[in-house]
C-alpha cells in the first residue's frame, strides 16, 4: 500500500508540472475538485481527468472569460480530458497493476475509435453544437454488444474562484 500511495504523490506531482500554474494568471483561479473514492485506481483516474480539464482551461488560455462557479466544459474539453485520463492511466498501469473497470471499459471505448461519440452520447450538454464527423449509429451498435451495463461517471469538476 505505501508503494502505491508513492505512486499517487509522484503522480500527482508530475500532473501538476503538466498542467502549468493556471491560477498564476490572474484573479481567476480553477479549484479542483475531486470525489473521494476508496481505491487508490479511481483516486488517480479521477485526478487524472480533473487535471486534463484543467490543463484544458490552460491550454485554450480560458480562465479569465469563464464564469465564476462549477465550469461546464466544452464538448472539446471532454473528450480532452478523457483522453489525458486515458494516457495517464495508461502510463501508471505500466508500472502497477491497478484494476478499474470503468477504466477497462474507457480503453476499449478508445481503442475502438468511439471516444467522441461516447462523450456525445454519455456526457452532452445543452449548448453544445454537434461536431461533424461522430459516427453515432456505429457507434450505438458497438455499444449495444460492448458497453452492457455501462454507468458513466465523472469524478471530478473544476469550480472558477475570484
């Protein structure tokens, strides 16, 4: 157990080299928040998928014109963060033998080309323009025989403090 609770400080501290001093910018300030999951597995994806929507923020230099309170990211925020989630799961299940099996299922939702439609299809928000290109009836037919009893969740959210 202290080998994985390494794992996670180091993980932890490398994300935040990743994400850069976003609250540096400005008055703004993206606070993440994280639920509190009992396996260190979901504590890390769910960390993982908070610093990709704040590497997002980041990224598309967004703080200063977000609203204050819970931010709703963009479609393109999503699947952005999901996929870091992807690629920092990834990498850490090189090196230690995590199980989760929302994550088992994200990979094979990845691997199969679907991860735009799943976000359209799990997570959409009123607001959102549909992006061109989303294969969405194949990708309903995949998900008839792969995703049985598929629960989707997200575990973290970014709230805009001034």
């Amino acid at each position: 157990m202290r080998q994985l609770h390494t794992l996670f400080i180091s993980f932890v501290a490398a994300c935040a080299l990743l994400v850069g001093p976003a609250a540096a910018r400005g008055p703004a300030k993206p606070a993440l928040q994280v639920d509190k999951f009992t396996s260190t597995a979901e504590q890390v994806v769910w960390l993982a998928y908070g610093l990709g929507l704040n590497k997002f923020i980041t990224d598309h230099n967004l703080i200063e014109t977000l609203p204050t309170g819970t931010w709703k990211p963009s479609f393109e925020a999503e699947v952005s963060a999901r996929e870091f989630q992807l690629k920092v799961w990834g990498e850490i299940t090189q090196k230690q033998n995590l199980k989760y099996a929302f994550m088992d299922q994200m990979e094979s939702i990845a691997s199969a080309g679907f991860l735009k439609e799943y976000v359209w299809r799990y997570y959409k928000r009123a607001g959102w323009d549909t992006p061109d290109g989303l294969r969405m009836s194949e990708f309903n037919s995949w998900a008839a025989v792969n995703l049985d009893n598929h629960r989707p969740i997200t575990g973290a959210k970014i709230a805009i403090k001034r």
